[in-house]
C-alpha cells in the first residue's frame, strides 16, 4: 500500500486530536465554512492529482530512463543502502525548497500556491488545502533527481514521506520544539510560512528540513503573533461553491447552501468524475508501458498512486460530515 493512503487513518485522527485540545483549551481553532473549503479543495485536487500523477510519473521516468548521467558518465546505478535513500531523502527536500520558494515568486507558479495560503485559519485541515493546478508544473523541479538516475519508485517513496511529514506542522497547538526548531521544519516555523506580516512574507520554505532556509537566507524565526491568510483580503468568496454560515456571517456568496448538501454534491461530482478519468489515465498508462514510454515499475507506482487518490477524495466528505455532526467549533 502506498505511503500515503497508510497514512490517511492518522491525518484524521490528529484532526480529531487537534480538535480535542483546542475544544478543553477552549481556543477558537476551527471555523466550519473555512474547514469545509480545506476539505473541498483537498477534494478536488486529488481529481486533479490522477491527471498529474500520470504527468509526473510518466515524465520523470521518461527522463531518468532516456537522460540520466549515467549514459555519459561510467557511475553506477542507485543502490537500496541507507546510504542512498538518505541522500535521496535531502535530494528531495532540496529539491521541494526551490519549488516552493519558486511558487511564491514566479506569478504563474503562485497562481496554483496561492490556494494552499488562502486560509485565514491555521489548523490542521489546512494542510488538506491544495491546489489542482500546481502539480501541472511543479513536478519540474525534481527532474535533477532523475537526471542523478534515481529510480522512480525510490523518489516517490521520499516524496510521498516527505508530503506526510507536513501534514502536522500545519498546528497552533504545539509550541517550540527545543533543539529540533533548529534542523526541523516545525509548526512554528510554518506558522511564520502562513503569516501575513511584512516580516514573515515570503520566509521558510523548507519541507521537512529548514536547514535550506537557514543556508539560502529565507529563515524568519516566529516573534510576534502571526497573522494568517493573504496580504490583500480576498474579495472572491474564500470557498469554491460558496455558501453563508452562522460562524462565517461575511463569508462567501450571498445564497445559502448547506454545507452539508456541499459536501454530497462534491462527494457525487468526485464520483463521476474521477472514477472514469481514473480507469482512462490507468489506460494510457498502460499503453505507455506496453510501448515502452516508461518502464512497468512507473506503471505499477502509477496504478498505486490513482488508488491512493481515489481513497483520500472519498474519504474526505466523510471527515467533513463528521465535522458538522459533532459541531467541534
Ligand atoms: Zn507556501
Ligand atoms: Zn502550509
């Protein structure tokens, strides 16, 4: 199973844990239409996540087969040693830096980031936040790690951990953390990543390490109360279907929709959607395979990775039911 769908049970059980603490502090951490609009892009971004897996996969295991260094140079292939997976770890963390760092300085990169920053909240649905678009382009900056031949499964591998790894720091909850605030990205350092402040714009990239930040002077270290969202208030209503809660009295279109018909509406659109986009890219895919575009170990990493998409998209409505249910904020 892939990494990711292993770690989806953990993802909402944390929401749960986060939800828990900020309830018995009784700290305002959730708001349900802001959460709502978290869970809808996260939805609509793993139907967008089947195209770009295919984009992604297919090119970089294009690359690494056709132009890696080792058909010029006599250097031998990876090999599974700790060693190896280490270095491919910071490769691809190094890598993650620079496309982020990218994306909030390059306006058609940050016309798909934008999404992820467009929270006023910082919370842990947050982190489900993503946009559809910026995977069309952001594969391209890991094409130096398959120019290095690095298998695509064992990049994959790296990248899914180093995506899981982020899903926590998107947190109020857990204060510094010692001498890890040094090596680690950590839920302070994020915050100051989400903040609106001219001090905290455009500051800490990193993905797992903020070293990168540190050595290529991005590092803001968090001093005063961060405040969340963009630095011009959006005018645009901040959910994708929009609709007008009693906690949320300013936000969003002026015509009710129940949140709770939203959800359905975008579990049922998810379902005819991607159910048949899904079995078309795995077709394609196939066909990729058998002509020998790419190799079967990226087929086989494809076919995990639309799975995988399949069950976060499904299981996303579910969350959002169980936030309106049990009314947590
Ligand atoms: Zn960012
Ligand atoms: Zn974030």
């Amino acid at each position: 199973m892939d990494i990711i769908t292993l770690s989806i049970p953990f993802f909402f059980a944390l929401i749960g844990l986060e939800l828990l603490v900020a309830r018995v502090r009784k700290r305002p951490l959730y708001r349900l239409s802001d959460s709502i609009s978290d869970l809808s892009c996260g939805i609509l971004s793993q139907l967008a996540g089947i195209l770009i897996a295919l984009l992604t996969i297919a090119g970089y295991s294009w690359v690494q087969q056709r132009w890696s260094i080792q058909h010029v140079l006599p250097l031998p292939a990876w090999s599974h040693s700790p060693l190896a997976w280490v270095t491919v770890f910071l490769l691809d963390d190094l890598a993650y830096y620079w496309m982020h760092r990218s994306s909030h300085v390059v306006n058609l990169l940050w016309a798909g980031h934008v999404v992820h920053h467009s929270s006023e909240e910082f919370n842990l649905t947050v982190a489900l936040r993503q946009s559809s678009l910026h995977g069309l382009m952001s594969w391209l900056f890991y094409l130096p790690i398959a120019l290095l031949g690095v298998p695509v499964t064992m990049w994959l591998v790296c990248h899914a951990l180093n995506l899981v790894y982020q899903f926590w720091i998107h947190t109020r909850e857990v204060d510094r953390l010692g001498p890890l605030e040094w090596i680690l990205n950590t839920p302070s350092h994020h915050r100051v990543h989400h903040a609106s402040q001219g001090s905290y714009l455009d500051r800490n990239f990193g993905g797992v390490l903020i070293i990168w930040d540190r050595l290529f002077g991005s590092f803001a270290p968090e001093l005063e109360r961060p405040v969340y969202g963009l630095t011009k208030k959006q005018t645009s209503p901040t959910s994708p279907i929009g609709f007008k809660s009693k906690t949320d009295p300013q936000g969003a279109f002026d015509y009710p929709i129940n949140p709770m018909k939203k959800l359905i509406a975008a579990g049922a659109t998810y379902g005819a959607l991607a159910l048949p986009l899904r079995h078309q890219m795995l077709e394609l895919a196939q066909a990729g395979a058998q002509s020998g575009t790419f190799s079967l170990e990226a087929y086989s990493a494809l076919s995990r990775r639309f799975h995988q998409r399949v069950a976060v998209a499904l299981l996303l409505p579910f969350v959002g039911l169980g936030l309106m249910v049990l009314k947590p904020f």
